[in-house]
C-alpha cells in the first residue's frame, strides 16, 4: 500500500518538476497563463514530495518491515524520536530529503517573486525545477534508491536499527541542517542564471534571493557547528575537526557563501563585480554538489565513509553540467556583465570586501588543493598520498586571522570612500585595544609560545572593539535623534537596522569562534594516563581521582565506566566518563559476548567552564570480564546441549529450545526467556568488574576556551536571523512591490545608512556631504524612470 | 597616477599573491604528504619509510598491550597477507575487528609502529547495511 502510493506520488512529483520546467521555459516570452501554471506545477511537486516524507515517516513510526528503508533503518527497539530521524540516516531517505527542501525553497522563492521579476523568473524556474527533477528521477531511475523499494522476499519481523553513534540528538538534525544549507544555495543559483540568461543583470536577482542565500548559509554553518560539537562530545577522541574531505566538502561552499554575501552587497550597491557574483554563486551551488557527491561515492578516504553507491556518478554529471553550462553563459553574457561603476577608494568597505573576498577564495583554494590531494598525486606520481592536519593548519592558520581582522575593519568603514582623517578617527579606540590585549597576553600568559593565536587574539580584540563602538555611536546617534535610554536605543537601531547591525552581530560571532579555536588548538593539554581505582593523577594543575569503577547492564549493551573526582584549585567535581557496547543490531538472539562484538560509543564527562573544559574519557579494561562472559557462553552451550550429568533446569531449557525449533510461534517466548537468562547472568558477571580493581586507561584533556566556539556559533546564529528576519514593512513589500519600488527602496535604505555613519562619528561632514549629494543624484535618477 | 594604471597595478599585485598562493600550495602538498598504502604494498617497501596505511583489522586480532594496541591489519579486499601493527595513542570509538583504518606510520623490524594519535577508524557506513563486523 505505502510501497505503490508512495511510488506513485514520487512519480507524479517527477512529472510536475519537468512539466515546470518546460511550462516556464515555454512562457518565457511573457505569457502570464504559461508562467502561473508552471509555479503551480511547482507548488503540486511540493505536495506530492510532502506526501512522501509523511508516507516515510509514518511507516517508521509504524515499524513497517515491508519497506527496505524501514527494515535497514530502524527496529522495533530503536526509540521513537530516533525512528523520526532514521529517514535521513539512508541514502534514498536523504535523497528523498533533498528533493524535498528543494520544493519548498523553490515554491517560496517563486512566491516571493509571483509579481516581480518578470524576465529572470522562467528561467529560475527551469533551473530548479530542473535540479528538483534531477534528484527525484535520481530516486526513480538509479536504481536501489528508490524510498518506497520493498525488500525481496517476505517482510521481516524487525529491522537492523539505527547505529547507536548516530543515536545522539545533535546527530539527527545535523543532517537536515547541512542537507538544507546545501539546498537552499540552489535558489540564488537558479535566479543568477535566470538573470543572465534573460540579459536582466543589474541588482534585481540578488534582491530578490539574498534571504536564501542567508538562510542556506546560516543552515550550512549551523549544521556544521552541530557535526563539531557531536564529535567533540561523542567519538571519544575530543576534538572538533579533522580536515576529514566531508567535513572539508561542507566548508567549502560555505566559505564561498560567505564571500557571495559580501559581494552581492557590492553589487546592490554599487553595480560593481558582477562576474566574480555570477562565478561565486555557480561555485557555491557547484561545490554544494560536490559535498553530496563526496559524502556518497566514495572516492576520497574519509572517516565518513558512506559507501559506494549508484549515485555517484549521476550527481558527477550534474556538476559538470552545472560548470560548463555556466561557464558558458556567463562568457557570452561578459559584454552585459560590465561594472556601471569602479572602486573609488582602497579605505572604503567595498575595497574591504574585495580583500576578504580574496581570503575567503583562497581559503576554499587551499582547502580544495588539500582534499582533493589524493586524486591529484595520483594523477602526477601514480600513488595516492594525503595531507594531514598539520599541512591544512599551515594555510588555513595566516588566512584566517587576516579574515578576523577585516572581520573588524570593514564595519569600520563606509561605502564608497572615506578619507583618511575619519578612518583614523573610527580606528583609533580598536587599535589601541588590540595592542594593549597583545601586550599583556604576550607579558602575562604564555601566549607567546604560540605567535599565530596571539595575533588572532590581538586582532579579534580589534574586531571584537571596533564593532562594539559600531553599536554604542549607532546607538548614541539613535538617542540623540529618538530619545529614550540608551538600551531602548540599542533595540531600536538594532530592529530598524536588522541586515546591517546583524551581519555585526555575525562578526562578533565569528571572532569570538576563532578565539576560542585558536586558544583549544594551541594552548590545549592532553594525556592518556592509566590508573587504578584510588589512583590519582595531576594534569595542567588539576588533580583527578579515579574513585571507583561504575558497570550497567542493559538489553541492548552493557556500560562500564568510572567515577572521577577532580580537584582544580578550589572547585571540585565528579565526571562519570563511560564506555558502552552494544549487542551487535538486527541478530535476534546471540551470545553473551556478542555484546563485544558490536559498536563501542564513549560518554564523555565533561565539565565545561567558560575559562577551560575539563574533558575525559575512558578505556575500561575489560578482559577479565570478557573472559568470564566467554566461560559463562560455555557453560550455557554446554547446558542446553544436554549431555550426561546435566542439571535438570539445563534439560528444560534445552527441551524448549528444540520445541521453539521446530514451532516458530514458539519462538518469541523462548527468545524472551533466554535473553533474561543471559541479562541476569550478564549483570552478575558485569558487576565482578567493580571489584576487579583493573586499571582503566583515561583520555583527559584541558581544553582552554572551548566553550566559546559554541557560544561564538551560536551569537553567529543569532545575528544571521535577525539579518534574516524581514519587518513588518518588508514582508508587505514583498507582496506588492514592483521592481522599481524594489529600487527605490534600495536606494532609501543607501541615503539611510549614510545618515546613521554620519550620525554616528564613519564619516566626517565633508565625506557626508559629497557622498549625500551623490546619493540624491542616484535617487533622482530612479524616480525619474518612473512611468507617468 | 592616472587610475587606469592604479587599477592594472593592483590587479597584477593581487594576480601575483593569487601565484604565489597556488606555488605554495603545489609546493608543500607535495613534500608534506605521506604516501597511502596497503598492508601488502608496505610488507614489501623498504622499511623506515612513513606511509600512510590504509587496511582492514582482522577480526579478533586486536590485543591491549599496557597503554597500547597490538593488532594485525590486511588489505582492504582480503587477500592472504597480515601486517603486525602497534599503536600507542586515542583509538576512535568505532575501532574494532573488521573495520577499516587508516594509521600513519612506519615498517620497524617487521612490525607497522603507528605514531600517537594518528590513528583514523571508519565511521560505521550510515549508507550501507550490512554488519561488517
């Protein structure tokens, strides 16, 4: 039933995605009846998918075992927020997945846009339909990625289950994130071909998806955040990041999102860089491919090794359409392409944006360089060879702090030009605080072992200063012209200002991240020491206790852990680090020991401080155990095989065994009457380990500052939605405004900005002045293309 | 200066870091990286050299040696020869027997000595199904 209905619809949604496409292509020239039928096919594909998600996402509530994607997936004993979340731990499901976003963000987008956009809309509409048909046809015709794909056979009573390392909540919406990020980028990319193919190459397009843009961003970082923080707290090894090729696949685009942001400003603004935007957003989209790509063909060694699969090299093909078909518009469209204007200053943001550009690009180049080294070594010597972390760290490290410090200058500084005597002025307090924190980290602390962080710390004070004025002059100017307090003014700007003062907030973000990562990478302690219950150990000044061992049987694993005290200068605590293993998933009834066999997943304790973590994990020794679960198996091997001299309740069982055998409907009684068997027998043995007085082996690492990568996302996070976040104004605007209303407003909000840099302190009367003058001029030439 | 020239000047300044980045890059990556290769292929190597091997543990191999692992490792498809490893450092959760790791190291009297901390287990395949284990 699920299997054809759901077949159907995704067949359907196939249909409408390409009928959309060759609809908008067919009413390009205007026709309004072609163009409205096109975005409802669109609106139709997006019902049709949203069935499929639900008819998914029902089977696994429900444990339908005749769906292949449910049985490999999920169990009857998977726990059911796990079982929501198994969709997108298959291929098919993420696959399923990405098609799924991607009608929503393209019926959004085509929302938005239903009045405007006029020329550029067909196009964009056959690009992401065309991508949308793409991904659902990948499910179709692939071949063993179909969602609704039955397995052969009779269906199976249980499934397989869900690994537990993926049982972890950051785990299951980190998938989703990076899957949308990855997805939303299509929409700026659809709308950049659009406008070049319809020869519309002003700021129009870039108005009208710069939300997606954001949001993909936004989703991309997160879900990366997301992937650090689960590795840090889950994979026992307590770091963030590898350098792993998928790790690097979702960096990528997101440093180029990150440049296109920018840029796309420049543009709005100035009608400059429209190459390098339309290159930037191809890039970005293509590299966005390329992680999917990545994570499922398996051509680089990585940790997240996801198996070869059927779709590789589809989406291979797609990217290099995707390259070349671009590539190709945009040089026939290079005369269109021209700036209107130039760069009139290097101390102007613009300029600034042209250089964190050139970082960004590079960053992603060393990047790609190293990831892809494999490939290229052995395209030249024949043998694959890769770059470790270290080789990464040397291009990333310079890049990266030179990025932090234009984190600072470029809120600093305003459009077009400013002379120098205001830049001095708006320098002058960040400047001297960035010194003044160098100097004392460099005399107080032992920051000056590490040159590389000090700097960052120097400039990332600068950043974090001059955006802090940025707030308290806007502010001051708002309450000089508003009244009020002073927080009251803070809001107010904040609100009446979201793109402009959440970007800063994004900055601050970003800065306080890349303290906390250089301070966790160069000032970090780590030790493995082995230790006996009683046992203690000093590492970085904090003394830490094993006090004793802890053990815990369950069905499904067994934990052994232990207690530790730590003593760090008058604070004192008690960490329980643990390590599980979990029977083997989908075998119905094995062995005691079986439990050895299966994934092993550390529980980290962590005291996290806002000056250091405290993190630990262990390694039980459990061979003694191991060895008495081996005799235990044994022994009841040799009891239900019923020899000579064996005691009656062995005879019993084994006589139930064999009736099980033979009856099947037997089966499930049996299955449960041995499995408690073995679980009181696991716990009795289990508990011997609490007095075996082994010593466990203890990963502890002191980790300065490592809460403020989270908190430095997070502030991030929170900037970009309140960038994100339309007023009330807009969301009316958005309706109804024509293009020209679009312009007009662009060009208010230039006039508007310009005022506030004045207000508060950027731009000096004369720079104001000149630059107001211009700016008036621009509007009255706007007003004047309005048709009478 | 007349702001054509400015602009060319600064084009070809910005056009000669974006060289030197791309020198730089093609430079290091070259000696910095460490060759990967399989059990088999580095049996038959000359000892010493650092390679990156990337193998499959062989099932019930693996022993606890003080604060150490000793395990042995085959080729990635099987195949008949098994190195000795040692390794010394953070083992990732999913290490075990069957799994596939990539370890950097050295041949030492024919044993594969990995450096600390280098050792990189596979994450248990989200995309397939089968118990490898």
């Amino acid at each position: 039933m699920t299997h054809s209905l759901g077949s159907a619809a995704l067949a359907l949604a196939f249909v409408a995605m390409l009928a959309a496409a060759a609809m908008a292509l067919v009413g390009r020239g205007g026709d309004e009846r072609w163009l409205v039928a096109s975005r409802r096919a669109v609106y139709a594909a997006l019902g049709l998918l949203t069935l499929c998600v639900v008819l998914i996402e029902i089977a696994f509530a429900r444990d339908d075992f005749s769906l292949n994607i449910v049985q490999q997936h999920s169990s009857i004993e998977t726990p059911g927020f796990y079982k929501l979340a198994a969709m997108w731990s298959s291929q098919e499901g993420s696959l399923l997945l990405w098609a799924w976003v991607l009608s929503i963000a393209s019926s959004l987008a085509l929302y938005a846009t239903r009045n405007r956009l006029r020329e550029i809309v067909p196009y964009a509409t056959a690009v992401m339909a065309g991508v949308g048909a793409f991904f659902t046809g990948l499910m179709l015709f692939a071949g063993g990625v179909n969602p609704f794909a039955t397995p052969p056979g009779p269906a199976p009573a249980d499934g397989i289950g869900l690994n537990p390392l993926l049982q972890h909540p950051s785990m299951m919406i980190h998938p989703p994130m990076l899957y949308s990020g990855y997805v939303a980028f299509t929409i700026p990319f659809a709308f950049a071909i659009g406008a070049l193919a319809a020869r519309r190459l002003d700021a129009a397009w870039i108005r009208a998806t710069r939300r997606f843009a954001l949001i993909a961003w936004a989703l991309l970082g997160f879900g990366l955040l997301l992937g650090a923080r689960w590795s840090y707290t889950e994979l026992g090894w307590g770091g963030y990041w590898a350098w792993d090729p998928v790790e690097n696949a979702a960096l990528m685009p997101w440093l180029i999102g990150t440049a296109f942001l920018h840029s796309i400003m420049v543009q709005e603004k100035r009608g400059m860089l429209k190459v390098w935007n339309a290159c930037l957003v191809v890039a970005t989209f293509s590299l966005a491919l390329l992680g999917t790509f990545l994570v499922r063909s398996g051509v680089l060694q990585s940790i997240h090794a996801f198996g070869d699969s059927t779709v590789g090299p589809y989406i291979l093909g797609l990217i290099a359409v995707v390259v070349l078909g671009s590539t190709a518009l945009i040089v026939s469209r290079l005369d269109d392409l021209r700036s209107e204007k130039r760069i009139d200053s290097l101390i102007s943001r613009e300029a600034v944006f042209l250089v964190n550009n050139f970082l960004l690009v590079a960053l992603c180049a060393a990047i790609f360089w190293g990831t892809f080294f494999p490939l290229i070594s052995e395209l030249f010597t024949g043998s694959k060879s890769s770059l470790a972390a270290p080789w990464f760290d040397r291009y990333t490290t310079p890049l990266a702090i030179l990025l932090v410090l234009f984190t600072g200058i470029g809120p600093l500084l305003a459009w077009r030009r400013v002379s120098w005597a205001s830049a001095k002025r708006v320098f002058r307090l960040p400047a001297i605080a960035a010194a003044a924190v160098g100097v004392a980290l460099a005399l107080l602390t032992d920051a000056a072992s590490s040159p590389w962080a000090l700097a960052l710390f120097a400039f990332a004070t600068f950043a974090l200063v001059g955006i802090g004025q940025e707030f308290w002059r806007g502010a001051a100017a708002r309450r000089r012209l508003a009244g009020g307090s002073m927080p009251g003014a803070l809001v107010g700007l904040v609100s009446r200002n979201r793109r402009r003062y959440g970007g800063y907030i994004v900055h601050v973000g970003v800065a306080v991240l890349l303290i906390g990562i250089a301070a966790s990478s160069s000032f970090q302690t780590n030790r493995d020491v082995e230790l006996r219950p009683g046992e203690s150990a000093t590492i970085d000044g904090r003394t830490v206790t094993y006090v004793r061992p802890t053990a815990a049987v369950d069905p499904d694993k067994f934990t052994f852990g232990a207690v530790l005290a730590v003593r760090d200068g008058g604070k004192r605590y008690v960490l329980r680090p643990s390590q599980r293993f979990y029977r083997p998933t989908g075998v119905p009834v094995g062995t005691i020991g079986s439990n050895f066999e299966g994934e092993q997943t550390s529980e980290v304790g962590l005291w996290a401080g806002f000056g250091s973590d405290f993190w630990t994990a262990v390694r039980p020794n459990v061979t003694a155990v191991k060895q008495r679960v081996g005799a235990a198996d044994r022994g009841f091997r040799a009891c239900v095989s019923g020899g000579p001299g064996t005691p009656p309740q062995c005879r019993a069982l084994a006589a139930m065994m064999r009736a099980a055998a033979a009856n099947p409907a037997l089966m499930p009684a049996a299955s449960r009457q041995i499995g408690a068997l073995q679980l009181a027998t696991a716990t009795r043995i289990a508990r011997t380990y609490l007095g075996d007085g082994a010593a466990a082996t203890f990963r502890v690492i002191v980790d300065p500052l490592v809460t403020w990568i989270w908190i430095g996302g997070l502030i991030a996070l929170a900037g970009a939605l309140i960038a994100i976040w339309p007023t009330r104004r807009t969301r009316r605007r958005l309706a109804t405004d024509t293009d020209l209303d679009a312009l007009k407003e662009a060009k208010y909000r230039e006039i508007r900005d310009a005022e506030l840099d004045h207000a508060a302190g950027k731009l000096s009367d004369q720079d104001f002045a000149l630059l107001d003058a211009e700016l008036r001029r621009e509007a009255v030439e706007i007003l004047d293309r309005e048709p009478v | 200066m007349d702001p054509q020239r400015k602009r060319k000047i600064r084009l070809v300044i910005a056009l000669g870091v974006a060289v030197m980045l791309a020198v730089a890059l093609v430079y290091t990556s070259f000696s910095a990286s460490t060759e990967a290769k399989e059990p088999s292929q580095i049996l038959s190597s000359v000892p010493g050299t650092t390679y990156d091997m990337t193998g499959k543990v062989v099932p019930g191999s693996v022993r606890h040696d003080g604060e150490g692992l000793r395990f042995r490792v085959e080729d990635r498809d099987g195949g008949a020869e098994t190195m000795a490893v040692a390794y010394a450092g953070t083992v990732p959760d999913p290490f075990r027997g069957g799994r596939e790791i990539v370890l950097t190291g050295a041949l030492e009297h024919g044993v594969f000595v990995g450096e600390r901390d280098t050792l990189v287990t596979k994450c248990p395949s989200k995309f397939t199904t089968s118990n490898d284990a």
